[in-house]
C-alpha cells in the first residue's frame, strides 16, 4: 500500500483539513481544465497538487465525486458573480433599464472578468461534455438551470432576452476556451469577431490569456 513521503507527511501535518482540501481542489482545478473529465486520472491531480494519489483518494473518493466538486465550483463561481453584479445594480440608482443594452454589457462585463481565470471556463466546459455521464449530467443540467433562473428571476425579463444572454456567453465560452483573444491579432477576421464579442474587456482576458500561455510554456 502507498504512503505519502516524509517531505508530503511534514507539509500537509502544517496544514489545516480546510487547506488541504483547497490546496487538492485547485490543483484538481487545473488539471481537468488541461485534460478533461476523461484524460485526466487522480494520479494526474496528485502529481498537480504534490501529495500521494492515495491520499487524493482518501479526501476525494473516486474521480468522478473529485470532477464534481470542481465542477461544482465552477458553477457557483458564476451564480455568485452575477448575483453580486446585480445586487450592484439594484443598489444604483442611476442603473440602467433591464430593457436597454447596457444593463445587459454590465452582467456580460463581470462574466467575461470572471472567466478571465480559464481553469473556471475549461472546467465549466469540460463538465457540459462530460454530461452523458449520467450523475455529471444531471449536475450540469441543474446548474444551468440555477443561473438561468437566477437571470429570470432577478431581471424579470423574457425567455427569448436570456437565451440571448445565453448564448453570447457561450460565445464567450467557446472563443475563450480556443484561446482566441490571445491569437486573435494574427487573424483580421478573428480580431474583428473578439472585439465585438467581448467589446471593452477584451484587453483584459487577451492579457490573462497570454499570461497563462507564457506560464504553461515557462513549465514544459
């Protein structure tokens, strides 16, 4: 039977059980955002987070209950930023109508920021392609489901007006996710469709995405 190390016995021992369990969750974070629900072993998020795959294991239980928590994570990262952007906008009395444009850019705008860290994005995306697997399937259908309704509820505006809210972000999704932000000055037609899409921040997620780029390479 596998042990961990001394090196890893003396770190996690300095560690709280609240910490550890962070420190294994975002390093799990990463490492599905890279391979996906299926490339991706708990022997993969023990080597990312620096304890023993047992150990992983033992917190996590199977792959599939550790996917699903930073599944999970990812889903209430974006319940929780829209709620607090519209809790903003509740509190502003010079906040625009539900009915004109820039209601709606100030919710993509806190969207697009948040999905600036890519492993939220990645793993959001790997958890929709993952969805034929019966309890991650459920799990994503009800996530959508919560920030829909959220949008509906908090809005009061009409289905086909969130499904166009929708649908930008998952345009956002799918631009982020092939990092065309970043490559997108290579490209006129490609820079044209970024700038529209994620109008003013598209500064701001093509940084971080070339910061993480030159991360990645900084590691191979």
């Amino acid at each position: 039977m596998s042990t961990m190390s001394a090196e890893e016995v003396e770190r996690t021992t300095r560690m709280s059980a609240a910490q550890r369990r962070e420190q294994i969750l975002a390093a799990a974070s990463r490492a599905f955002a890279q391979s996906g629900y299926a490339g991706t072993s708990t022997d993969a998020v023990a080597r990312e987070a620096g304890v023993s795959q047992p150990y992983v294991v033992r917190m996590f239980g199977t792959k599939a209950d550790l996917f699903r928590e930073v599944f999970q994570r990812s889903i209430d990262a974006i319940l929780s930023t829209f709620t607090a952007e519209l809790d903003r906008i509740d509190a502003d009395p010079d906040a625009p109508d539900v009915e004109t444009e820039e209601y709606w850019d100030r919710l993509g705008a806190v969207y697009g920021e948040l999905v600036t860290d890519r492993s939220i994005l990645l793993v959001l995306m790997h958890g929709f392609v993952a969805g034929s697997i019966p309890e991650i399937g459920a799990q994503a259908r009800t996530g959508m489901s919560q920030i829909y309704e959220l949008i509906r509820r908090r809005t009061n505006c009409t289905p086909d007006r969130a499904r166009e809210f929708f649908a930008q972000g998952m345009l956002l999704n799918t631009l982020l996710a092939m990092q065309a932000p970043e490559h997108s000055m290579d490209d006129p037609a490609l820079l044209e469709l970024c700038s529209c899409s994620f109008g003013p921040i598209l500064p701001v997620v093509t940084a971080a995405g070339i910061a993480q780029l030159a991360g990645e390479t900084a590691t191979r």
